[in-house]
C-alpha cells in the first residue's frame, strides 16, 4: 500500500513555538539514547531506545529528540547542509514504522522550529533583516552558536513538555461531574491524568467505566484501571462488545473521555481501533445527553488534513484493510511483514463526531485545530 494519499501539506507556522523535550544531563543520562562507540549515527534506533527507556514520553516527543540528538551525532558546517541532514534523517525515521503519523507530528514540528532559528541567522548574515537567535546581549548569533542553542534549550523544552500534560488535566478535569460516570477507554495516559487530578477534587465524586479487551494483553489500559483504582476511584472495567449496552442503560455517563496518537488538521482523530465505533455510540446510542471528548497535546497535531473522509492505509497507515479480506486463508493475520500488529492498529473518527479536543491551551472546537497550526505549531 503506498503512503501517498489525499493530503495537503498544511501552511507554515507564522509564530515560533516551544517543542516538547525531555531533559538530557549527559551523555550517560538514561534520557539519551546509546549508541557504539565509533558506529554510525542510526536515528530509528535512538527512537526506539527513548520509547523504552521512558514510558510516558510519546512518540511526537520521542521523534524531535531523535533528531535533536541527529543535531549533536552528525556534524554540519552549513544552515543547508544541516537541514538537509535533519530531512533525510527524518525520512528514515518515518520508514521505519507502519504508522507514521505521530513521528511526523513531532518531525514536522522540530523542523518547523529548526527553520525559524537558522533562517534568522542566516537572513541577518545576508542583511535581509528578520527574525533572529540572540545571544544574552543582544548580539546576533552566528551559526555554530544557533546550532548550540538548539542543543542547550532542551531542558527547558523538557520542562514546558511536562506541563502540557498537566495544564490538560487541569483543564479536563472541569469537564468531571460530581455523581456522574466517565466513560474511556485506550490507556491514555493524559486521560488517566485528567480523572486523577479530577479525583484529587474534594468536592467530586464520580465513577469510571473502563472499556477493556479481556481477550488481549491490553497493558496500557490495565495499567491505568490500576492506578486509577489506587487513588481511590470506584472503577468498572467492560468489554468493548458491552459498549452500547453501557451507554443506553447507565443514565449517570455524561462524558466520554479518550485520548489519541494524532490529531489531524481538519480535527479528526487517528487512534486505537475502536475509537471511531465509540464516538458513533456516543451519539447514537438513545439515553442521556453525553459528550465526546479527546485530550491530546499540541504536538500531536499532524500538519495533513484528508480532503475526504479517508481509511487510515490512505493517509499513511500500514495496516491490514479489513473491509478487503485480506487476512483470508493467513494462518496468522497479525504476521504480516510491514503492517501494524491487530493490537496497533487504529481508526479515523471524524471531527463531527468530537465535541471538544482538550490541549494545554484550552478546550477547543475541531473548527479550531486549524487556526492553531497557523498560530502555535
């Protein structure tokens, strides 16, 4: 299947922003990834050592500091040659996995990033004027000293990551009723953050309803019924086929909460398989008036939006197409070489759908994702 779909590349960023790093002391520090001595620089492994080393970082995030880190392993001497070397590396990184579209999130961001700070250089030399990296007194920075400060900023690029997350909470967290139920499902980790900081609410008390496969290995939603459970919250845990039962029949669900891996510029989501039939219960399913929610920060904005609604393999998703039957007469469907894995695999649920996406920066209408890409990312 190829990557190439109906997709428009979105406009540049008009403003500079922030990108989401974590914080590397050292070289032995286990933020960064390990690489052999004397071996050539390999950016999907430096990707796949963040992911493992950290649980709660995201594949955005993991991606930019993959190639933060292609910044300090492969030398440059010119603003060209190193954005050069930034795509290429980029591309590999992309290649390197069935579902693109969370690196290319956090890839497009960083280079988005890496432009403004080398074009001011660059233009300043050439006495053009625009914007440009400055040092503490003012003096423009030459190139090796632009390319430093991208280095040297990863802590506090460390630090405003961290506080995506828990500016979400504090918005999500309003949207949690007293005596109500939430509804979710997934294993979202800024989810299980928007209940826990709800919970911490002295004046709140309400349920979860947990949809979990009891079929499969589903760690990540294991993992948060624990930890919800842990603090305290009275948590229920249901199979996906028990959904629309649930929803029909429990008067007190007001809010479906989930998280996602991307969202796209027109403010559909790409998540885990599943999400999209959830939402259409959610507003199908007759009973009480319940909203659909996604928290997701800004840097899981991808920069495509699909012209028409899309099955995922059509815009950049290598998985299985189900509607096809190609697993027909497979002794094991999942073993398909280049596909995502039947646990992996993910959906498209449509803005229309989505009552309101919840950033760090407040809770938006899908109408708006747009309107961010131009003013933040």
């Amino acid at each position: 299947m190829s990557r190439d779909g109906p997709l428009q590349a979105a406009p540049e960023s008009s403003q500079a922003a922030a990108l989401p790093l974590r914080t590397q002391t050292d070289d032995h520090s286990p933020a960064a990834p390990s690489q052999q001595q004397n071996a050539p620089f390999d950016i999907v492994r430096a990707y796949r050592e963040l992911l493992q080393s950290d649980p709660d970082i995201t594949m955005p995030v993991a991606a930019i500091e993959s190639l933060i880190e292609v910044l300090r392993m492969i030398p440059s001497s010119t603003a060209m040659e190193t954005v050069e070397i930034v795509k290429k590396e980029k591309a590999k990184l992309l290649a390197s996995t069935p579902n693109p579209l969370p690196l290319l999130a956090g890839a497009d961001l960083f280079i988005q990033y890496l432009l403004r700070a080398l074009r001011g250089q660059v233009a300043a030399g050439a006495g053009a004027g625009g914007t440009s990296s400055y040092s503490s007194s003012g003096r423009v920075l030459s190139f090796d000293e632009t390319r430093q400060h991208l280095l040297d900023n990863r802590q506090l690029f460390a630090q405003r990551a961290k506080a995506a997350r828990d500016n979400i909470a504090i918005w999500g967290s309003r949207y949690v009723s007293d005596g109500c139920a939430v509804l979710t499902a997934g294993g979202s980790r800024t989810v299980t953050k928007i209940l826990l900081r709800a919970a911490a609410d002295p004046s709140k008390h309400f349920k979860v309803i947990y949809v979990v496969d009891r079929g499969t290995t589903d760690s990540r939603s294991h993992r948060a019924v624990a930890q919800l459970r842990e603090a305290g919250l009275e948590v229920e845990t249901i199979s996906p086929h028990k959904v629309a039962y649930m929803l029909g029949n429990q008067k007190n669900i007001n809010l479906v909460l989930v998280g996602t891996e991307v969202v796209m510029q027109n403010g559909g989501i790409i998540s885990g398989m599943g999400t999209a039939q959830l939402a259409h219960l959610t507003k199908t399913v007759k009973g009480a008036i319940k909203r659909f929610y996604v928290a997701a920060e800004t840097h899981k904005i991808v920069r495509k939006t699909p012209i028409a609604y899309p099955m995922v393999n059509r815009v950049g998703v290598e998985q299985r197409d189900i509607s096809k039957f190609e697993n027909i007469g497979l002794a094991d469907p999942d073993a398909v070489a280049g596909m995502l894995s039947e646990q992996d695999e993910v959906d498209y649920t449509d803005p229309e759908l989505i009552d309101g996406i919840i950033t760090e920066q407040g809770v938006k209408m899908t109408s708006q994702i747009w309107e961010m890409v131009d003013d933040y990312i």
